[in-house]
C-alpha cells in the first residue's frame, strides 16, 4: 500500500490524537480510512455492497443493521442477531475480498445492559472499531463501562433535527465526564440538514476530542431538502473539514453515506473518492525533498550535460546535450517546479518513465512550450499529444511559470501559476494511437497501460531552459 494511503494528510503527532486513549486493537496504522457506509447501496445486498466496494478501489466498509446478506440468502440480514455460523460467513466474504469491516450503525443502544451486550458481542467478534448509535441520555453511564470493557468505541449519530442529536452540543454535553471510547459520528451532511455550519460543529467537537468518525457528505445545500453531491461541489465545506481535522491530528474513518441517485450512485461516489486522494495528496504532511543533489550524483545524464548555477538554477551546460532523469523512480508523487523557457523555448516534464532508453514510448510528458503554434495537444501544460490544458496559463516568455503535478494511481493533475490546467484519468486511454476525443496520438502503448512507476526527466530539446526549485511528495 502506498504511503499516501498509510500517513494520510494528518501530521504524525503522537501525543495529540483526538482519539488516541480509545483506539481499537484492531485499527490498521493508517491514520484516514476510507470507506463506504453500506446504507449507500441500501437497495442491494450486502454481497453486492462489497462489490461496489472494491469496484471503488475501497478496503474499508461500515454496515448497517438489516441488509440483507445475500441474494442466495434473502433471509439473512447483516446485524448483531447474526448465529455465529452466519458470522463466520461474514467474515470469510470480507477476508475474501479484501475489505475491513470497521464500524456497525446507526444501531439501538438501549438502557438494557444485556441487550447492548449483543450489540457488543458482536462488535467484538467481527474486529470492530465503533458501534454507531444515538443511545438515550440515561444509558451512557451503563454504555461507558462496555466500552471500556470491550475496548469498542460509540459514536453517537446526529440525524437531522428534530432527532435528539441533531446539534452537536447535545453530543458534547453526554459526553462530558466519560471515557475517550465516548464521542461523535460527526455526520457531516445531517448538520448540513439542520442549518449547522459543519466547519462550526467539527472544531466544537475536535477541541473536545469527542470525534471517532464521521459520515462524511457534501450537500448542494443547507435545509431538510437538500441532496447529496460529489464532494467539493456542495456547501458542506468538506475541505474546510479535512483541513481542521489534520490541524486537530484526527484519526479514523470516513465513511461514504450518499443517500441520493440510490440505484446508480457508484459513478457519484467514485467522485468522491477521487476528490478525497486528491485533497489528502495536497494536504499531506510527507516532507518535500529535492528532486536532484546539488552534485547532481543521483542524475542520469550524458557528461557535464547539466549543472546548477550559484542560484540554483538547474540548465543545460553551453557545451550540454540530452536529457536528464532522475536515478530514482516515482509512482504516486506530487512534484513542483519552476520553469522559465525563451520565445518559442520548447521542452518538456516527463513522468513515470519505464525506460529512459525507450522514453517516447514509455514516458508521459507535461509540454513546457512558449508558443502557441497551433498544435493543439502541443502547447504549454499539455499532456503532449493527449490531452490539452483546460485554459492558457502561461506567463511570458522569459518569465518563470510554477508547475504542481501530481499523479495519484489512474490519476495525473496539473495546475499551472495556479491555475488547475489537466485532470486526466489514464483509463480512458483505452487504445494506442488514440485518444478519447478520437483525435490520433504518436504512441504505441495505449496511456492506460503505461507505466505508474518510473524515472522523472527534464527535456533538452535544443533550446534554452532554466528550472529552479524541484522538489517532490512522494507517496509510495
């Protein structure tokens, strides 16, 4: 598993943890989970829920009490009533494809010990992290001891209002005097619901550290009717979110409930996955390193070709030809630079290059071009000969450009001066010689099948270019 998925965007700050006196044995050492709430795919099976799960490229899923198992077993539903023989069942379908159960809710905790002891069992038997619950006031006395003898958390639930916890200082206050193993299934959409700024609610709650986990939404906007949407294009703030959850050093799991396009919603929430990568990639606490020594001794490159001036300005020798690569190999990375090219200064950025001797079929370029020659996959932040920039970005010739391009698995973003130029999902590059829009390209290996690890490499292509301050995140 990539790094990007193991450390997260939170920082490594041990001692601050909202939940670290109550993390379960069986929590995995990635920070942020992700993972669907099954009650997304309500109107399936739980065996097709899982499906749709790692059709996501998801490994971690929360169900819910009442879905049923199967189709071949309509009669079975996924709940703490479970025999242990059905269980076992549950736990081999999971094992068997890859996925962790969790968290399990929203669920009944009422003020019934031996009843909240099944809810417990079986909880434990299954490796969970948290039960999902909106308990009566009067049970958490009772529900605070399981918690700790278990070791399992509760995460009270905050259904819109008038449910009971709908505002999040009601949460706040039941927990007040309890264990660590008590807080918030900070459900980012339901306050969105009840007219609550979920930004708000979040830091009332992380300043407690009362959050477990979260049902995290984007809604298209506030009140009862509202919907949910791909996040980043609603009103929940769900950056805003995840930029105070890495200042607080949360740890858990986000768990994808859309509740909207029910019958269809997996291209909906693969949205949202996307958006999710993207956002921890850019929030990521991984220490920027410099992409070359000052030597430059982890360079390939002909003899004296490159050099660094006294302003660190890396350029082409007088006496200098070819290009240079990086020794090393990248595959999920966030790389930035400055570039500066003359007029009609042509070069290029290549990436996940398989082999520098066999570059133009086995590298990806990001053009550096000043000039607008009319070839329309050829200009300044393309994608060459593939995909075009979404918009000119380009600053003068002459003038230094910054360049931020990440790859995150099928995945490759550009943003130029700023600018968010290039979202390209290799996968639809489906065939050699031809790109999406039908238009033909130059390259023999269809863009899907390229490689996702290889060398970085900086284009002599005979004329003049200068590139300072290239550093690079990598996530692998």
């Amino acid at each position: 598993m990539s790094k990007w998925m193991k450390v997260g965007m939170v920082p490594l700050v041990v001692g601050t943890c909202i939940c670290a006196a109550g993390v379960s044995s069986a929590q995995t050492k990635e920070k942020w989970r992700l993972g669907p709430q099954a009650y997304s795919f309500n109107r399936f099976t739980f065996v097709e829920a899982v499906a749709k799960t790692k059709s996501l490229g998801l490994k971690y899923i929360e169900a819910y009490p009442g879905q049923r198992l199967s189709a071949e077993k309509p009669d079975v539903k996924v709940d703490h009533n479970m025999t242990a023989e059905q269980r076992q069942e549950l736990k081999q379908l999971l094992s068997k494809e890859g996925l962790t159960l969790v968290n399990y809710g929203v669920v009944s905790l009422p003020n019934n010990e031996a009843e909240c002891r099944k809810v417990f069992d079986f909880a434990k038997d299954m490796g969970l992290e948290n039960i999902v619950s909106e308990p009566p006031e009067d049970a958490f006395e009772m529900i605070d001891k399981l918690c700790n003898e278990y070791k399992i958390g509760v995460a009270i639930h905050n259904h819109p209002k008038p449910s009971h916890y709908w505002n999040y200082e009601t949460v706040l206050k039941v927990c007040e005097g309890r264990s660590k193993w008590i807080g918030s299934c900070a459900d980012t959409g339901h306050w969105t619901r009840s007219e609550i700024d979920p930004l708000v609610a979040i830091k009332a709650l992380g300043k407690a550290g009362r959050i477990r986990s979260l049902h995290f939404k984007d809604l298209n906007k506030f009140g009862g009717d509202a919907h949910d949407v791909p996040w980043g294009t609603g009103v929940s703030k769900p950056r805003e979110v995840l930029v105070e959850l890495a200042k607080l050093g949360f740890e858990g799991t986000f768990s994808i409930e859309y509740e909207y396009n029910w019958d269809n919603s997996v291209p909906e929430i693969a949205k949202c996955v996307e958006w999710f990568n993207k956002t921890r990639a850019e929030l990521s606490d991984v220490q920027a390193k410099d992409v070359f020594q000052k030597d430059l001794s982890n360079a390939v490159m002909p003899p004296g070709g490159w050099a660094f001036d006294a302003d660190g300005v890396l350029t082409p020798t007088p006496s200098g030809h070819g290009d240079i690569w990086t020794k090393e190999r990248y595959g999920n990375f966030t790389l930035e630079l400055d570039f500066k090219v003359p007029e009609k200064g042509n070069s290029g950025v290549f990436i996940r290059t398989g082999s520098i001797e066999n570059w133009i079929n086995t590298a990806i370029e990001i053009q550096i071009h000043a000039t607008t020659d009319g070839t329309p996959k050829g200009q300044c932040g393309a994608v060459y000969d593939c995909l075009s920039p979404s918009k000119d970005a380009t600053k003068k010739p002459g003038e230094w450009n910054h360049y931020v391009i990440t790859c995150l698995d099928n995945k490759i973003y550009v943003n130029l001066n700023g600018e968010d130029i290039i979202d390209m999902d290799l996968n639809q590059w489906s065939e050699a010689h031809k790109n999406p829009d039908g238009t033909r390209n130059k390259f023999t290996t269809a863009y899907k099948d390229m490689p996702r690890v290889g060398h970085l490499g900086f284009q002599y292509h005979g004329n003049p270019v200068w590139f300072r301050n290239l550093k690079i995140k990598s996530f692998d």
